[in-house]
C-alpha cells in the first residue's frame, strides 16, 4: 500500500520555522460546503404554507436550510461556526451568498448580505380549537443568536477563536411580513435592438422602443449605426410584501458577555406576536444580516486584495407556537452540542495497515446540555458498527442527573460526558475499514420536545491516508515573512507504526479573490533529525523536496488536490511534510480550529539546518510544476 498524507486543513501539529513568519488566519472567499451544493442545484422549494409549532434547531441536517421550513438559501447550516450552541448544528448568515461566493456587492461599509425567510406560516387559524387566531392565544417566536468568533477556552485566545465578529456598525435584523396579493412592478426583461444603416444618435436623442410601442429610448451617450443597444421588451412584477423590522443587534464580541455571565455563548430572544394583521394564511418571518468586508478582521496584519468571508451571525432553535409565555426560555430539552470526536488519540483519519491498539483513546469527550429549567433523570450509551454491517461494540446504558445549563452549565457527570470506551479495533488484514459511532443522549420518563438532537454521529476511516482535520475548513492559514528576503516553512508531523512509502500530499488550499494566493512553494519531506529553540526534536535532514509547485483547486471544491511524488518515498518512523517559501505571498492553506479535541497553539520550531538541504538525492526531487490538477481516487 502507498501511503497519502493529507494536509490541506489544518488543525494541530504546526511547526511554522522561521521564528520572522508571522501566522495569520483568513476568512474563507469560498464556502466548500455550500459551492458543492451549488452545483448539484439547490433545493426545490415549494412555498407551500405551515402549521405550528414552526420549530427548528438545525441538529440533523446541514448545507442549506431545510425547503420544508425556509423559503430560500442564502443561509448555511452546520456544526463548525458556532461556539458551545444550545444544540448541536446553527444556521450562519455571513458574507457569502447561495453559491458559496464572497456577495458581488460586497465591500467595507455595511451591505446587505444573507436572508432566512420562513416559509408561509398559518396564522390565521387556532388548528387544535378550530377557530381563528386571537392575541389570547400568546404566540411567541423565540431563537438564540450568537456573533461569531468566540473561543472554547475563554478568555478568547486567536488560535481558539471560530468565525469572525459582526462590527459594531454591522447588524442582525428580524422581521416579520406577509405578501399583500398585489403585484408591484420590480423592472423590465430587455432585447437587443441593432442601430440600421445611416443612423447616428447623440445623447439626449430618442426612438421610438419597437418592442413596446408608445414608449421611448432615451440615448445617454452616442451610438452610431450596427451597434446594438438594450431595449425594454416587457415589464416583470413580483408579489408585493410588507415586512416590517420587529427586532436587530449591532455587532459585537462574546467575550463581553462571557464577562457578565460565563454560559452565556447564546443569547436568546423571545418576540410576541400581537398584531392582529400577522394573523394571516401567509404570515413570514425572516432573519438578515449587513455584514461589511474587513481585510483584517481575520488577522494581525493586513493581507492585500484579500475579500474573505466575515462577520458571521449564528442562530439556534427557531421556534414559533402558540399558548407561550415570556417567560418560556427552557424546552424540555436535552442536547448534543459539538460533534463526536475520532477514536484516535492523533488522528481523524489513518491508513488501516498501520493502526496499532495504542492509537484508541481511553475515553470520549462529549459536550452534552440540559436545556430545560429543572433537573433532568438522562440516559447515555454509544454503539460502534464495522463497515456498516456488524456491530461490534454497545457501551452499558447509563443514568445520570443532568443539571439545567442556564444554572450549572453545561452536563458534567463523568460516565455521559467522558465515557470509557473499553475495546480497541482489530486489525483483519484488509486494505481499509470504516467505523461508524453513534453516541445517543437522551431523557428518560419525560418527553423530549427535540428528539433529533438526542444523537450524535462520527465516521471512523481507515483508508490510505492520514489526516488531523475533519474535512472542511472554517477559516485560512498562512505564513507571512517579514524578512527582505522572506523565507518561511511550515511542517506537520507524522508517525508511522511500520515503514511505509509515501506517494502523495493532499492539500486543500483556500480560494482568495483574483487568485492572490497563487505563488510557488516547495513541497517538503524532513527527517526526524532536528533540534528546536526548545531542545525538543523537530524537522531536520530533508528527505525529499519537489520546488515550483503552485496552489491548485480541484474541480470538486470539498476535495483535496493531490500532489504526487515522482517515486513512492521510504519513510519510517517520525517524519514531517510541509512546503517551503521564499516569497511573502500568503498561500492560505484551510483552517480547522477544532473538531471533538482541544486546539493547540501551533508551537514554533527553527531548525538546526536549513529547509532546502544540500544533499538530497536526486531521484527524489521534482522540477516544475506537477501536469496533474484534478483529482485522482484514492488507492
């Protein structure tokens, strides 16, 4: 087997060597999730009309909003942006649009960026009293939101923080509205009108506009004879809405209101609804954002012609009944609030063959919340099936006492919140393996307004690859040289149980706008050999270096572009893999902060020996660009 490393998102392990390169996190241009999507088309979304409760808390499902709910899809829905939410999964408004794209209109001072609307909701009928609505009936929406750019270990550390935080001149609006039955004019549906022979116009002139007779086109500058102009060919008209703001906030940071209370991530937000022409078949609520384009909102410095995502909102647990209360602030909920984490104690992903017992963890970390406002008697257990057909693992059911999280925070008894895992996967000789651990958390003897978010899902792969992040990136790493003549490195680390070779670097680098991010680099392969400023071990000799490589983007946007070796490589042991610079471009490889472990500050380390070493041989060096851009399968 020929062993492929994956590097492209990283998240743990990063030795940047030149103690003058200063890191720099980005927001992403692209969305990886979403510009996938995009082109499997977006969702068919019917409109049609709902009946309460309208309850949504975005647990099971991600990319874009759910059509049975939500009218359009310029919102995100994911489990990576938010901080310590009610449930697990938010929805994020940002700066990107439905394709994944940093908003054409985008730019410093606030635009108006992402909607979520609701679909048509039933306002007009008491259902359960079958009599129309009154005000008696006390409907309330109620939502959680949070700005992001929080931290898991406050206070706020850089390395640690998820998102980028509205601006204080940026703004988070609810509104509510219906459409009126009228149609209102929205603009013309042009054709192209060719100027005949002999004709000259000069501005302030005017024809008669044959496509719709009786009016007239008005020319603002000349034009002269087989040139082709823009005509109006018809006129469109939309549906006419009223929607009227019935609640914002001004960007900001969580760390303020960590400062007054240390659970609060999440704020919520309770909003009556007491208007009595709201009481309608089509009533519709929606969220929006005004987000402004900040090039150094991601970083300690500034990154030139970089236009990146920003000033993300994160919204939870939607919900709107009626025969609420203002006071109404705890569901009888329990909850999954971050994702299952890997069995390994290193990796997310790692080759079959060379998996040893020792790389299991002892014990899962599961982030786990009672939402409701008393105590709860919850129940906890996780089964794990090989290759999604036998099941080889079920942990003993167990019972604990879950205190509210508005009190205590978040569930802390042990055996639900660090549970044993007492078995270890058995090596049987195949090429690959795949695990799947289902964690299940959930109330006993009372019911759950929520059951999706009672689960929590994570594939284990064992393939030909090793990898630390999860996949998808919520920000951009980079190096930035401050030196005259910029050099800089960047390594990751490596274990191997049993020699091996190496084949391929998959890399995941992340869009800027106009390529800025485009420049040669070296890929690099270290011995275990060298000396850090700590006394600690690090990279040394250089095994193998392949120069004038250059940031490639695959077709399929999720997927890493793999950089092939000329010749598989021995390796063993402890190695490193990485690139190397010499110019002070910032090739903003994918940022995962975090997936089920704690962040590590990426430490630094400044070799005993220099990146490019004079001695490599020369069946192990590359020249030029490698032709290969797409993508090939793994083996």
């Amino acid at each position: 087997m020929k062993l492929t490393l994956r590097i492209g998102i990283l998240c743990l392990l990063l030795i940047p060597f030149s103690l003058k390169s200063q890191e720099m996190l980005t927001g992403i241009v692209q969305n990886p999730v979403v510009v996938k999507a995009a082109k499997k088309g977006t969702p068919v979304r019917s409109g049609q009309s709902v009946r309460l409760p309208f309850v949504d808390d975005f647990s099971n499902y991600s990319g874009y909003p759910d059509p049975k709910l939500w009218q359009d899809d310029l919102a995100y829905v994911n489990t990576g942006f938010a901080v310590y939410p009610p449930t697990i999964g938010v929805v994020t408004l940002d700066a990107l649009d439905a394709f994944g794209q940093v908003y054409a209109h985008a730019v410093r001072l606030p635009f108006p960026a992402d909607t979520l609307t609701s679909n048509p909701i039933r306002l007009d009928s008491n259902f359960t009293q079958h009599r129309p609505m009154h005000v008696s009936d006390s409907l309330y929406l109620s939502f959680y939101y949070q700005p992001a750019g929080a931290s898991k270990t406050y206070p706020a550390g850089g390395w640690q923080l998820v998102g980028d935080s509205p601006e204080h001149s940026d703004k988070l609006v609810l509104e509510f509205g219906y459409a009126t039955g009228d149609q209102v004019f929205a603009g013309f549906e042009y054709g192209e009108y060719i100027i005949g022979e002999d004709e000259y116009y000069q501005a302030g002139d005017s024809i008669e506009n044959p496509f719709i007779p009786g009016t007239y086109y008005v020319f603002e500058s000349s034009a002269y004879a087989g040139e082709t102009i823009l005509m109006p060919t018809d006129s469109i008209f939309e549906d006419e809405y009223v929607w009227n703001e019935v609640w914002s906030s001004y960007g900001g940071n969580v760390s303020d209101w960590l400062d007054e209370n240390p659970y609060e991530y999440f704020k919520q937000v309770m909003i009556p609804i007491v208007d009595e022409g709201y009481f309608r078949n089509n009533f519709q609520f929606r969220f929006r954002n005004y987000a402004s384009l900040d090039q150094d909102s991601w970083t300690t410095g500034n990154i030139v012609g970089w236009s990146s995502n920003c000033d993300q909102w994160n919204i939870d647990y939607v919900r709107l009944d009626l025969n609420r209360r203002y006071n109404d602030l705890y569901p009888n909920d329990v909850a999954f609030v971050s994702p299952s984490m890997s069995t390994l104690t290193e990796y997310q992903a790692m080759p079959w063959k060379q998996y040893r017992a020792s790389d299991m963890i002892t014990r899962f970390h599961n982030d786990l919340s009672n939402l409701s406002s008393s105590p709860k008697n919850t129940s906890y257990t996780f089964n794990i099936v090989k290759n999604h057909a036998q099941t080889i693992y079920v942990s003993p059911l167990n019972n604990e006492n879950a205190d509210p999280y508005y009190t205590h925070g978040l569930h802390d008894a042990e055996h639900h919140v660090s549970p044993q895992l007492e078995m270890a996967y058995e090596y049987d000789g195949a090429d690959s393996a795949e695990f799947t651990i289902t964690h299940i958390f959930s109330m006993v003897g009372v019911t759950d307004e929520c059951r999706s978010n009672d689960t929590s899902v994570f594939e284990q792969k064992f393939y030909n690859y090793y990898a630390y992040d999860d996949g998808t990136a919520e920000a951009g790493y980079c190096l930035l040289s401050s030196m005259t003549n910029p050099q800089a490195s960047l390594a990751v680390k490596f274990k191997l149980a049993e020699p091996d070779t190496l084949q391929a670097v998959r890399m995941w680098f992340n869009r800027t706008l106009n390529d800025e991010n485009v420049a040669p680099f070296t890929l690099m392969v270290w011995a275990n050999d060298g000396v850090c400023a700590d006394g600690s071990e690090g990279p040394g000799t250089v095994l193998y270096e392949m120069p004038a490589q250059l940031p490639e983007f695959a077709d399929d946007y999720l997927d890493f572009v793999p950089y092939y070796l000329d010749e598989p490589l021995p390796v063993s042991g402890t190695f490193y893999v990485g690139f190397y610079q010499d110019n002070d471009v910032q090739l903003n490889l994918g940022y995962d902060p975090a997936r089920g472990r704690q962040v590590v500050r990426p430490f630094v380390c400044t070799p005993t020996r220099r990146p490019q070493h004079p001695h490599v041989p020369e069946s192990h060096k590359r020249h030029g660009p490698h032709p290969n851009g797409r993508f090939r399968q793994r083996l």
